[in-house]
C-alpha cells in the first residue's frame, strides 16, 4: 500500500465541524428549554420573557440562531483554512 504524500485535511475538517455543530445545537436548545421551563408554574410569578413569546417560536429562534452562526462560522474556517493552502 503507497503511502500518501499530501494529507487532505477537508474530509477531517467537515467531520470534525459537523459534531462541533450538533454539540453547539444541542447545547442551544438544552439552554433554550431550561430558559423556558421557568415559564411553568405559577401564572403570578412568571418571568417577563414568558409573555410574549411561546414555546414554538422560542425554540424556532433557536434553530435560526444556530443554523446562522454555523453557516457563518463554517465559511469563515473554511476561508482560514484555505489560507494555509499553497
């Protein structure tokens, strides 16, 4: 088997954004459910937040967050990454 000269870094990279951004989605969206879950309870003493806003669009700001910062941070690596290219 010939040894290869060059490593080819793009396949490591993606697979190594991909579970950064399902970590980070994660994360997201376990902060945004404990965010909401002091919205339960007593009516009288919620938190300002939990009036103007439901659970759905709570979560779906969520989801839009983390799909803009993924797309903007994986361009931006993959900009640095191709810096280092010759």
């Amino acid at each position: 088997m010939a040894k290869k000269k060059e490593i080819y870094f793009g396949k490591g990279f993606k697979r190594i954004f991909y579970v950064i951004a399902a970590a980070w989605f994660i994360i997201l969206m376990a902060m945004t459910a404990a965010e909401r879950s002091e919205c339960i309870g007593d009516p009288s003493i919620t938190p300002p937040f939990c009036d103007d806003t439901t659970d759905v669009g709570a979560f779906s700001y969520s989801l839009l967050m983390w799909a803009g910062s993924t797309f903007v941070v994986y361009f931006f690596l993959k900009w640095i990454g191709a810096g280092f290219k010759k």
